[in-house]
C-alpha cells in the first residue's frame, strides 16, 4: 500500500516489457511445468497468503470497508487451493502461441503465413479480489505475456504475497520473474500514469464495477478492452415454451445475481403476459426479487414498484428485476437495442422465425435462444479459462480466453522475390 | 470547409450510427450491386468532382501549400476512373459478414456459433488525398458498416463531390444514405470532440502522418487502430545470397520511397560488409539516396554522411537510407528491435537457423525472408483491398483488408437450458 511515484510504473512497466522479451523462448512444456510449480508453490505459501490476507481484514475493518467488500477480499485455504486448482487448470489447455492460422503462397512465389504471437505485456487494473491476481498471472504467462498487475491497495498485503508465491518457481529455475509485476503505486494518480505506458504495454483490461471500467477507458492511451458492464434482458415471446420461459428467467436472475451476466430486466410479449406474468413475479418474489415494473407488470402481481427510465438503464446486479411488457419481437429488440449495453440478451421463442430476427437485430456480445443468461462465461462456453467478459467490438467480444490475449504476425518467405 | 459547432459532429455520427443499423438487412448481391452503382456514379459525376477538385486546388495554391501535398490532391479524369475501378474490385471480393468463424456444441446440448457481423461505425482521419475518401467508403459499405469521414479541410470540396456521387445510387434506391457521413467541421478543435463520441463510433483508424496519428491517439477514447509510421529494416546476414541481398535492399529503398513500408535502414553483416557495401552503396547513391552511415560504412563509400542517433530512428519517406555494421545476427535484432516501429523487418539469409531466429525474435507485423519489404500490402498479400497498415497488436496487424474491419457475436442456441 506504499505510494510511489510516476517513475516507479515506469520502471516496473520496463521491466515487465523487457521480461517479455524473454518469454519467448520458453516452449508449452516448460511454461506448463512452471504453472504446475507455481500452483503448488501458491499451496507451500499458503499460510503466509492467510495471514497477509488477514493483515488486508483488519486494517479494511478499521478503514469501515462493508461486510460485502471484505468478503470479497478474504480467503481461506479452500479459496488458496481453489486459485492452485485454476492454474492447473490453465496448464493443461492447449497453447495458443505459434498456431498457425492460415498460411497461403502467392502467383509470385511468396510464401506467406499467419502466426500467432503474445501481445507482449498485459495490464490488468482490477478490485479487492486476490484470486485475480493469480489467475491473470497464470493465464497471461500461460500465453507467454508479461503482467503487470494493479489490483486495490486495500488487497495489496493478499496480492503480493500471491505473487511473491507465483514468482519463487521463475527464481529457483533461473528464470526472470520480472514478467510479473505487481504495482507498488496503488494511488489513482498511479493508474492515470499506469494507462498511458504505451511504450511497454499492448493492453489494459480493467476488471470491476462501471465506474472504475469508465475512468480507465477516459484516461487511457494504451489500448483497452472493456469488461464486464452487462445490463442483461431475456425477452419472453409470445411463440414462447412458457414452462422454459419461467425456469430461464429465474436462472438468468436468482442464480449468481451479482455477476454481469446475470438478467437485470424481462421483456415479454403483451399477449401471454397476463398468463405468464402472475406466477412468474410471484416465484420471483418469492426468491427475494424486489420487482419493476410498467403500469401493465403492476396490474398483475402485487407490491410492484413503478420502473422509471432509470430501472431500464440499471444494472442492478442484486435481487432486483426490470419488468417490461412489450407489443411485438420488434419493441422488445427496440426496447433492448436502446438500454442494453452490448453484453448477452436472450429470446424465449419456439418460433425460429422470430429468433432469428432477433439474432440479427440484437447487437451484443452474446445472443442466447431458449438458454439462460448465465451462459455466457467463459467456462461454459468451454474456454477453460476466462480473463473477462468483453462488451467491445474491438478485438475480442464476449468471453475472453486465451487466444483472445494474443495477437498474430505475418512472417513472409521469398526466394528473393521483389516488387515490380 | 465550414466550421460547425460540436453538436453538428454528434448529430452526423448519430446518424451513421442510425444507419448502420440499417444496413444489416442488405444481403451480399444487394451490397455489390449498390458498389457497381457507386462506381459507376463517380464516373458519371467526374466533371463535377474534378471542378471541385480544382476549387481546392486554386485554394492551395493561394493558401501556399507545398507542390508535392498539391499533387496528392490532384485528380483528374484516369485518376478518377482508377478510383471507381477500386470500388468494382471491392464488389467482387468475398463479403465477410455472416461468415461462421466457429462452431461448436457443448456437453449441455447447447449449440454455439461465432458470426462475424459489422463493427457497426468507423471512423476515418485522413490527410488531402480524395482517394481514401472512395476506398474507405467502399471498405466499409461491402462490411455493412457506416462510416464518418474527416477529411482534411484543404480536400473538403473533393471530398464532398465524391461522396455526393458515392451517395446517389443510395437515395436512387431509395436506401438511407446516412450511412455515408463526411464531417462538415473540418476544425482540429473537432477532432477532439469526434474522438470521443464512443456512443456512436466503434473504430477509428487514422491515416497519415506520424503527428497525425500521435495526436489522435492521445486524444481519442474511441478504439483505435494505429497505422502506419515504418522504420522498416533489411537486415543482410554473411550467409546471404548477395544478388539476391542487392536487388532486395535496390527494390525495399528506392520503389516508393515516400510510402511505410519501404526500407529507412539497412544493417550488414561485418564479414561481409566490404564485399556488399561498396558496389550497393554506389547503385543506391546512383539513384540519388544519401546515405548516412556508421563509421565503417563511411569507410566502404563515398559521400556517405555520419550517422546519429536520430537517423537510425527516421522515417525518412524519401530518398534517403541508414547503413549499420553489425557483428552477429544477435546485434542486428537488438539494434532493430530498438530502433524499428513494429512494421516490416527483412532478413536476406540462406541459413534458416539464422532466419528462424530472427523470425521468433523480431516484433512486428510482418517479418520477410528473401523478400522486399514493399511486400507489406494488402494487395500483395492477396487480401484485394487494404484500409491501412497497422502497427499495433490489438485487433488487427498489418494490412487489414475486409476481415479486419468486421467484429463477431456468438449465438448460442438452447432448448430451455439453465445453469446449475
């Protein structure tokens, strides 16, 4: 939690970028063996994490950080062999560097091929959760990047113990640990400074709420990729299997209401709304869900707040839910395309007709069909591993694993050939 | 050439962003046919779009522009006729969009796909060169994206006959040609402001100049794709076929010495430095470049100025070349690595152990064996079209043809799946 200055970023970004250089020559094996070391080293360390990560506790309690908060930030020996068990994990998925993605020879003779590479250096601006500090370790290394890590100052104890653990393997190897870096500065004006280290950093994911996501993007020079806002809809058709329909809606909402792909807002059709509506807001309620919604929702449950423009703009991410009843398929797509923000929205149709409109009109990361909201995750989708979930356009959109930390040169093979 | 307020620069990326919405429903025939249209319309148009052009031109002039920036916005009827033949080329390559780059079915059953759709709005920052202004607007029209184009003020009047004819086959067909924006406000104070409007923009490439592109990156909290700025290398090895070496470093420095992809240095092996140089540097200074080299170089030639510092990081767009000694392969990457702008490398080498290296070692988009770097191109590359060449490894590298310029979503299909 020591404040630093400026040139301090600079040095340990340096490092970093100078450290990447060398990882390059290490091939899957060996990064592999390293990952498998460096969980068991995380379990050796565990004690020690524990006990920093108590130090981060007390002074939190002190500082009056919400029960939420700390306990996003404790951890126990179940979490610490949990965060091992990821980067074993990560060591036995396949590894994206040197693939070949396409390769193709010209009329002049040239030989020309698509490889993909490590982006170089990776910055990962993140909140009080220390398992993330291992996992963008593990998978940027797993990718033969550098990291430089800048997580909460109120989890700084946790995260460099964690890396202290994650480093020792690369030091006993003979290895440079210096592409792994955690920031020593953990002050705002640190992460202005941090953002702007285009010279050694290829790219910044900040990891976090809505406002931390948005002041990264608005000081940033170094590319960015925008995680993790979701204002999520399912959208019930009047074609829908209403028995779906409801276990969908209550998965999307109840199931881990936090997260970013979690249903912040139900969009159904006029015509069964007044057969769907009356167990479904019960159900929820039920299962704590405080509900939104327009004049025709309130008419059909009881104890149902009047939603604002404000409640269709909301990513609540707490028990919470948006209810809006809609005329036709095009409203609601109206409807989502004006308060969604790009991340996942599902359709409950059994008319394909009416999904695929909705599949081409729906701009978001991820559409879903008769599935909940929940899906869009990396594990689900079978990543084995996930970094963030982008809400960008630019290279890399929904789930990021692992190729989508790379990046790719073209490597161009003559027998002399010039241009003429 | 008018100056608008900033509210005229949202409201036309406003509309851009409405139109791209739009365009989706266009299927591939009807995008190619609008293209043929638009080709053609500029032909139609050529007396007018020529009279305009000379509007800018006789401003120029008065105004004290260089005759080599007058020449860049010169047209004149083959020029034009070039332009709209680019376009037909456009119109006959493979339409990316709806391509499914993926799929897959997970153990739950449900079925995912990756479909690469529009970005949705670029945006493009140029210098006075009309011809970016038809190329963009076809690049983007063929991938279903809108685009807002900033072009230079000193081209407004050009710009604007050429997009008025790129626009007419649109409102012929009675298809909303918002999609096609040129900002009215040509001002600095408006780059600022366009830079920013991430509501409505998903990309914005600029092109030209190296302060062109610094200034744009510093301002803008849109995503970028840097393009660009090469301080290409052609890196002769002892092992290298010397013909081969000779018309290589010939073709690399002397094609088209203004454009980034042609070479500002040239590093040699010292064991053959003696043999190689003399004779090169003669046939390079025959064809009027300077060379400005190190001390050895200076002792191999003639009229050879010492070079600083400053000349091994130069761009130098013009007929003018570094020459560097080297005593190993290793030198010459780390010299090149710390001087070069992530463009194109070259190597001329028949030892492969030499050119592997040097291909895992050097960072940059394109790294050439046997080759001249003028190979950098979309069009040699086979891609059909380019929108520029970037430097950056995010997103896309290199030249970036379709593809590049296009993002995805997945769809998942479910049959009522939740998480569990």
């Amino acid at each position: 939690m020591t404040t630093k200055t400026p040139q301090t970023i600079r040095e340990q970004c340096k490092k970093a970028y100078d450290a990447s250089k060398l990882l390059i020559s290490l091939n899957t094996q060996e990064k592999n063996e390293l990952l498998l070391k460096m969980a068991q080293s995380l379990v050796d360390s565990c004690s020690i994490i524990l006990q920093e990560n108590e130090n981060d506790l007390v002074e939190g309690k002190k500082k009056g950080t919400s029960d939420y908060l700390l306990d996003r930030l404790k951890l126990d020996a179940t979490r610490v062999a949990g965060i091992a068990d990821s980067i074993r994990t990560i060591s036995t998925l396949d590894d994206p560097i040197g693939e070949v993605m396409s390769e193709w020879t010209r009329p002049n003779g040239l030989n020309i091929s698509k490889i993909r590479v490590p982006l170089g250096v990776i910055g990962i601006i993140y909140e009080a959760r220390p398992n993330v500090t291992a996992d963008a370790t593990s998978l940027a290394f797993k990718t033969g990047n550098s990291i430089v890590l800048r997580g909460s100052s109120s989890a700084y104890r946790s995260n460099k113990a964690i890396v202290e653990a994650l480093k020792a393997p690369l030091i006993e190897s003979g290895f440079n640990s210096d592409c792994i870096q955690l920031l020593e500065d953990t002050t705002r004006e640190g992460v202005k400074y941090f953002v702007k280290m285009n010279d050694y950093i290829s790219l910044i994911i900040p990891r976090g709420g809505a406002s931390l996501i948005q002041s990264v993007l608005k000081e940033a020079s170094v590319p960015t990729v925008e995680t993790g806002v979701g204002n999520c809809h399912v959208y019930v058709d009047k074609d829908a299997n209403l028995e779906k329909a409801k276990a969908i809606v209550f998965n999307s909402k109840t199931h881990r209401p936090s997260v970013c792909n979690s249903c912040e807002s139900l969009v159904i059709h006029k015509e069964i709304a007044d057969v769907f509506l009356p167990d479904t807001i019960e159900e929820l309620q039920k299962a704590g869900v405080e509900i939104h919604g327009c004049k025709i929702t309130q008419s059909l449950g009881k104890n149902i707040l009047e939603a604002s423009d404000e409640d269709w703009g909301q990513e609540y991410l707490d028990l919470t839910i948006s209810i809006k009843v809609v005329a036709s398929p095009e409203e609601a797509i109206e409807h989502i395309s004006k308060y969604g923000t790009y991340h996942s929205e599902a359709i409950v149709t059994e008319n394909t007709q009416t999904s695929d409109i909705f599949i081409k009109q729906i701009d978001a990361s991820a559409v879903l069909v008769n599935a909940s909201t929940r899906f869009t995750d990396g594990g689900e989708f079978g990543f084995g591993a996930e970094i963030g979930i982008s809400t960008q356009k630019l290279h890399a959109r929904g789930p990021m694993g692992l190729p989508e930390i790379t990046s790719y040169k073209y490597i161009v093979k003559g027998t002399g050939q010039i241009r003429s």
